[in-house]
C-alpha cells in the first residue's frame, strides 16, 4: 500500500477502498504543481498496489477541481517550446495513469469541476454527481484548445460526437440532469449523500474478486477501443480463463451453492 505523506491530498485507506480527496478547498482545489506531481505519484503507485481495489476521488471544500491553478500554475524550468511541453506532459500523464491503474475510480463531483478537473473526471471508471455539478472543457475559454488532458478521447467515447463537439468548441458547462440524460454521470444525488452513494458503489464492488474486478476494468477499456468484436472476445476469453484457475472462482462457486457470502483471497 502506497503511504506518502502529501501536502495537496488526504488519502484515507478503509480495507480496500481509498479515499482520495483533493485538499486546497480555498483555490477550489485547482492543480497547481505540488497537486499534479502528487495526483502522479499517486495514481502511478496504483499499479503495485495490491491493498487498494477501489478509489474514490472527491475535492474538499465547494467543489471538485477547478482546473489548472491560474495564480501558481506548473511552471517550466525553461522558455523553450520542449520546456512547456514537459510541463504539459506532467498535466496529462494524471489522466494517463488513471486510465491505467488497475483499480476501479469514481469521481463524485460537486461544484466545478472545470479543465483538469473535467479530464479527471471523464478518466475516471464511474461518475457520481452532485446536484451542484457544473462541468466544462475550460481551456477554452482562456486561449487554448479544448482538447487537453484526454478530454478529446473521453468525452466523444461518453456522450457522442455531436455533444461533445458543442461542449468542447464552446466551453460550455454541462449540469448535472443534463450530464445524467447523456450517460456522462451514473447518478444525481444531493451534495450531501455523495460520500453515502460512492461508498455503497465501492461496497458492492468489493463483493466482487479481487482478480475478477481488475481484468474487467481492463477488459472494458480494451473492448471500447477494440477494432471489431473478435478482438473484444479474444480479450474477454482471456480474462474468464485466467479467473477460472483461482481458488476465489471455486470458493464463488461453493459460496453460491451454499447460500452464504464468499471469502476471496486472490489466488
């Protein structure tokens, strides 16, 4: 289990299930360099941790993220054009490694959550949103493109083409019904039941195999961006023997048979 101790994040560990919360709640936690080269450690060490099955991403305060920190930005050690992309890539490498991580993350948004704090949002597994949800692709707005930190892969591959070509080319905020009617947010609940609806999400993915849940989350994204259904089903077939070996498919089994809760122990 990963344990640093972080100055922009809190990371509370419950069994298998993390609590990631961004803590600069008085810049509606925008990233600035402290907090995205936190956010990579973070998400990077997901890849060994074995302790964490689930995470849960929330931003403390009045809302989610409000993107990059326009006051304390990540800044270049240099003026050259290779200088700014470093900096860019340190930005987008957070969606990267979300997208990589073996565990499962939902994002319950509240507020804004705006450029970087959309993409994070949009990399995440699951969306949960509060009433109070405001989303938008911001870079926009301030001279730059819409298309940063995957938001040009997510978003078309959640909500269409047409959507999110008018969400991206405006700068638009989406809200919460509206994101709920597109499919870009599983629920909408009261600000105040987030924390109760992500953990019973968690819960119920923690019913699941320890094995069984990362293969689907790999198999799932796999499966998006396969080419055709023989390239999904190869994937899928994969997975289901690999999972038959395990002592936890055959302890599912007699846990079934026996009308009791299962013991899974990974292996």
């Amino acid at each position: 289990m990963h344990a640093m101790a972080y100055q922009t994040l809190d990371v509370k560990q419950e069994g298998g299930l993390a609590w990631l919360t961004l803590g600069r709640p008085e810049q509606l936690n925008a990233l600035n360099g402290t907090m995205v080269d936190e956010l990579c450690d973070y998400f990077g060490a997901l890849q060994n941790d074995r302790a964490t099955r689930v995470v849960l991403l929330r931003g403390a305060g009045r809302g989610f993220c409000a993107g990059i920190d326009l006051k304390d930005p990540p800044t270049p050690e240099g003026t050259g054009i290779s200088d700014y992309l470093q900096v860019q890539r340190r930005v987008s490498r957070i969606a990267m490694l979300m997208h990589r991580a073996p565990q499962p993350i939902v994002s319950l948004v509240h507020g804004p959550a705006c450029g970087g704090g959309f993409a994070m949002a949009l990399a995440s597994d699951v969306r949960i949103a509060g009433e109070s949800s405001r989303m938008n692709a911001a870079f926009i707005k301030i001279g730059l493109s819409a298309c940063d930190v995957g938001v040009s892969y997510f978003l078309p591959r959640l909500i269409g083409a047409s959507v999110a070509s008018e969400l991206m080319l405006t700068g638009r905020f989406i809200h919460a019904e509206r994101a709920r009617e597109l499919g870009l947010v599983s629920r909408v609940v009261a600000d105040g039941e987030l924390e109760a609806a992500g953990r019973e999400l968690a819960n119920e993915m923690l019913a699941t195999t320890p094995l069984g849940l990362r293969l689907t989350k790999e198999c799932l994204q796999a499966s998006i961006d396969a080419p055709n259904l023989e390239a999904a089903i190869a994937m899928e077939d994969r997975n289901q023997v690999l999972c038959a070996q395990s002592r936890d498919f055959r302890e599912g089994i007699q846990a079934f048979l026996e009308k009791r809760p299962p013991k899974y122990h990974d292996a």
